[in-house]
C-alpha cells in the first residue's frame, strides 16, 4: 500500500503566473513530472508523511483544508480548482501561511504524521532520488523528520 503524503507547493505556469497549491499524492516524482507539462514546475515547500497505515488522515486533513481555503480557490487553466491560490490576489494565504494553517491541521493528530525538515525543501523534479523521498524519509526518520 501506498503511503500517501500532504503537500503545499507552488505552481509556475509557463515561467510567469505563480499559484500556491495543498494537495495529496503517492507518488512526489509523478506528481512533479505531471505539473511539467505544458511548461509548468513545481515546488513542494510543505511536505507531511503519515505513519506507514495512516494515509486515511492524511486524506482527511487534505478534504478539512479544501473546505477551510475554499474561499480562496481560484480557475486554474479555465477549471474550476479545488486547490489553487492566487497570492497576488490573496495576500495573506502565502506559502508561509499555508504552512501555519496546515501545521494547524496536523496537530489534531499528534503522533500519526511527520513534517518534513526545511534543510530537504522544497523538493522539485532536480531533487535527487525524488521518487524514494517518502521511503527514505521514513526509514531514516533522524535525517529527514521533524520531531526525531
């Protein structure tokens, strides 16, 4: 079974809008290769690991913060989003305040999910061994992990 972790990241579309983003995925490598096309990069400022078997709370908070943020959404591509932010339109939901509502969030579960420390962030398609980030942040929890 996958683990899947909560993400903050912004989003650059095509070198020139800049969008911040919460999100869910299994997979950091294929989330980022996803983003790429059409020009776009990513960056994954913000980044939470469930313990191994906790996915579900993960899903749990990504769904709370939806409905919290949802005021601030905005069309992304002509699509209505469910995740994305305008910062220069909504100045006070910057990546830093994502990452205090979201830090928020996580607190009501204390002891199921980790927090990524700064020194590994933002993690982008250049980071080395992307796709094992979660495996290897879990199995060398000192190195990668808050809190250890």
């Amino acid at each position: 079974m996958e683990i899947v972790s909560l993400y903050n990241a912004e989003i650059i579309d095509l070198g020139k809008v800049s969008l911040n983003k919460i999100g869910i995925t299994e997979d950091f490598d294929s989330r980022g290769t996803t983003y790429s096309k059409g020009g776009r990069k990513v960056k994954f400022h913000f980044v939470a690991i469930p313990r191994p078997g906790l996915s579900d709370v993960v899903k749990t908070i990504e769904n709370d913060l939806k409905i919290e943020l949802s005021p601030y959404f905005e069309k992304f591509n002509g699509i209505n989003s469910t995740e994305y932010i305008d910062p220069k339109k909504h100045k006070n939901m910057n990546l830093k305040n994502l990452e205090k509502i979201t830090r928020e969030h996580i607190a009501r579960y204390p002891g199921r999910i980790f927090i990524v420390k700064k020194k590994w962030l933002p993690l982008t398609l250049d980071t080395e061994d992307l796709k094992n980030f979660v495996q290897n942040a879990l199995k060398y929890p000192d190195k990668y992990l808050e809190g250890f």
